[in-house]
C-alpha cells in the first residue's frame, strides 16, 4: 500500500467522551491496517506534542453550540506550521445532522489553512446528547453501532487518498455559528454557576479527575469551579450521585452516561432503528444514514 503518510497523530477534545470513543475507533482501524497511530487528548496538556514529519494529522472535537469548543482552538494554535503542506482530517461529533452543523470547523480550517495543512477531509459522526435530554437506548445503540463503521470507512477512504468534504454550509449556518460564538464566554460565566447538592455529594473525586480543562478542585471538603469551563457536561453526566447542578441549563441536564457496550450486546434492541419508515421527529436523521449506507455500500462495510 503505497501511503502519502508514514504515521497518524489524533487530536482530540472531548467532554463526556464521545469524541473520544469515536478517535479510538479511527486510531483502531489504522492500527489493524499496520499504520502507527497516536492518540493526544488536548485540554490539560500545557505542551501540544508536534506531529512527526509526514504523519497524517486528524483533529477531532465535539461542536459546542455549532462551533469547535476554546481549548480545541487554543491548542490547535500552538500547532507548528508544515514545511511540506502536511495532510489532515477533521472528525467531528454531535447529536443531531443539522446542516448548520457543517459550519463548525470554518476556523479551525482557516488556522490550519494558515499553518499550511491540506485538509483531505470534514467527516460528521452522530453521537447522542448530553444535555438537553437523554436519547433512548435503541437510538443510542443505533448512533454508536454507525460510528465504528463509519470510523472504518473514513480509515479506507484516506488511505486510498479520497477527499472528502460536507455540502457547503448555508449561509445561515455561518451566521449562527457566528452568534453563537457568544457560548465561548458565557461558558465560562455559567460555569461559575456550577454547584454541588452537599446532602448528595461524597467527594468522590470523580468531577475533579475528569473535567477536560481541569476547572474543578476539591479543596478542604468543598467542590470549586473555576472560570475555565468549557461546558463540556463531563461532570454533571458522569458524577455517581447526580449531584451537580450546572447553573442556569440545570433543567436540561443528562446525568449518566451511556452503556454503549450493554446496548450492542442487547438483542432486544431494534436495529437499524433509523430507516425509511422512520416518522415523528426522528425522521430528521433519516437522510444523514441513508448517504452513509450509500457510502458504506461502496466500501462493503457492514454495521
């Protein structure tokens, strides 16, 4: 297999682990393709450790109110610039197939467009929510069980040299994602409305280990938030005693996180759950998994 990469380095920001799961997946298949692959999960990291020469560069982040999160931006800045127009993709997670959603990486393409990084391809994985309201098991399985085959078909497309890129964003996605840059502050603000429930808490330490961006400290018995919060939701989901109020979105909390190995191997489950027949408001995903069973028909990949 004659590559233009000699290696792969991932990086990744991830709050309640979706973007997470899904660069494993990647880093697993060029792994069993023999390709070296790293895994560098950004956001308490004070040194970004540099690409190798002529290593493919993937970046992957959860889009935070239709935008790529801070530390994801912040880190990417430090990224040096390529002699030799270095290749990289970007991966990107939400709960929904929004085409607003194809705007996110608008920056984060300008900065790497500016460091002389060729992007070979913008991919859009579905993974449930983690604020809002809590996706059903079924659907969640169905997400997940799309991810590992989707994150097989990016893997054969990039080292057969394919391009891939979304349908150009509208331009009231770019005007959104524009407004809703105002998330990027009001996180920060917000995250100082963080609090605990002292009744239900143990000081566990589970928040504090966690937190992507090292924003919560456990000092003389007590749980503190810092100005750092990037909104993430890792805490509130992933605390055992559901004990985290997260301040003025404390009505939209998902508490708990999802059991994706349990539900692949729960047959009751119906799958696919998304299809042609699909109504209500799932119908919305229903274009989104049929251009990627178009795509993974061309591959010969099985979900």
């Amino acid at each position: 297999m004659d590559l233009a990469f000699s290696s792969v380095i991932l990086y990744t920001f991830s709050g309640t682990g979706n973007t997470t799961k899904v660069a494993q997946m990647i880093k697993t298949n060029f792994e069993t393709k023999g390709i070296e692959c790293r895994l560098v999960e950004i956001g308490k990291l004070e040194t970004l450790p540099q690409p190798p020469e002529g290593a493919l560069v993937g970046i992957g982040f959860p889009i935070h109110a239709f935008n790529a999160p801070t530390p994801l931006m912040r880190a990417m800045r430090s990224l040096s610039e390529s002699l030799d127009s270095q290749k990289c993709f970007i991966f990107k997670v939400s709960g929904e197939p929004l085409k607003l959603n194809n705007a996110a990486a608008k920056g984060l393409k300008r900065l790497l467009k500016r460091k002389n990084y060729e992007t070979m391809g913008d991919y859009h994985f579905l993974m449930p929510y983690n604020i809002w309201f809590r996706y059903s098991d079924a659907l969640a399985n169905h997400m997940y069980r799309y991810a590992l085959g989707q994150s097989r078909l990016i893997v054969e497309e990039l080292t057969n040299g394919a391009n891939y890129t979304p349908k150009r964003a509208p331009l009231r996605a770019h005007a959104v994602a524009t407004v809703l840059k105002i998330q990027k502050p009001a996180a920060k603000l917000n995250g100082r409305l963080y609090k605990v429930d002292r009744e239900k808490c143990t000081l566990c330490g589970v928040c504090e280990r966690g937190c992507p961006v090292a924003n919560i400290e456990i000092k003389d018995g007590k749980v503190n938030f810092h100005k750092h919060c990037a909104m993430c939701m890792y805490c509130a989901m992933y605390c055992p005693e559901d004990a985290i109020s997260i301040g003025l979105l404390k009505y939209w909390k998902v508490n708990g996180p999802y059991p994706y190995t349990r539900l692949t191997d729960d047959k009751s489950l119906p799958f696919p759950l998304i299809t042609a027949k699909t109504k209500g408001i799932r119908k919305i995903f229903i274009k989104h998994y049929q251009r990627l069973d178009q795509k993974l028909a061309e591959y010969k990949i099985e979900v």
